[in-house]
C-alpha cells in the first residue's frame, strides 16, 4: 500500500470517527418520568421502556466499540503505517475492497470468521452443542 491510498483510509477513518461522534450517544429514557411516581403505570408500558433502553444501551455499546477501532486503525497508521492494511492474524494483506467498505478491519475474512463465533448456527446432530 502506497501513501497516497493509506492517506485516503486515513480520511475516511477521521470522517467517520467525526460522524460517530457527532451523532453522540443514543438516549436512555428513565422509566419514570414524575419524581413522585416509580416506574411506570401500564405494565405494557414499563416493558416496552425496558426494551428501548437496552436496545439504546446494545447502540451505544457497539457506537463505543466503533469508535474504538477506528482509534486503533488510526494510531496503527500514525505508528506502523507498513503495517496497515495487513491481517494482525496471519499477515496477509487485507483486500483492498474490504478496506474501502471498513477501513478500521483488523482481519482479513478468513481469520474474521476464525475469530468470531458463528451467528444463527443450527445444530446438525443431536449432541452439537457448540
């Protein structure tokens, strides 16, 4: 990777952290809205509150653990910029395509995959449990 394609990741990393950050963190509504009553009349109601507040809470999670690779993928091009680009598993380049769409990816797809357990995976045989 030459300089001129790792100062254009470098933009659109800052762009993106900037975009982050502006939007700020999602609001968690209190359950209660009156300090003289606790928590809310309608039981439909307090669950329906629950569950925007975790959902709110699950946003900003991954909003901060954004944020924070693309702090990594940032300071790995201010101090090893030979390094970018490059899997931090097995050292192969990272395609250029995957790059562009992330450009905060650490791993390459096959070293992702490795590392990540598998989503919405069904059981084959009856003693699967993994």
């Amino acid at each position: 990777m030459n300089a001129k394609e790792r100062a254009a990741h470098r933009l659109a990393l800052e762009r993106l952290r900037a975009q982050l950050v502006q939007a700020g963190p999602a609001r968690i509504e209190p359950n209660r809205r009156d300090p003289a009553s606790t928590g809310v009349s309608d039981e439909d109601a307090q669950a329906l509150s629950e569950m925007l507040q975790v959902l709110a809470s699950q946003r900003n999670k991954g909003q901060a653990e954004l944020v924070g690779r693309i702090d990594r993928a940032l300071a790995k091009l201010a101090n090893r910029p030979d390094d970018f680009g490059l899997c931090e598993s097995c050292e192969e380049e990272i395609a250029p395509r995957r790059l562009a769409l992330m450009p905060y990816a650490a791993l390459c797809p096959e070293c992702q995959a490795r590392s990540e357990p598998r989503r919405n995976a069904t059981r084959k045989n009856l003693t699967d449990f993994s």
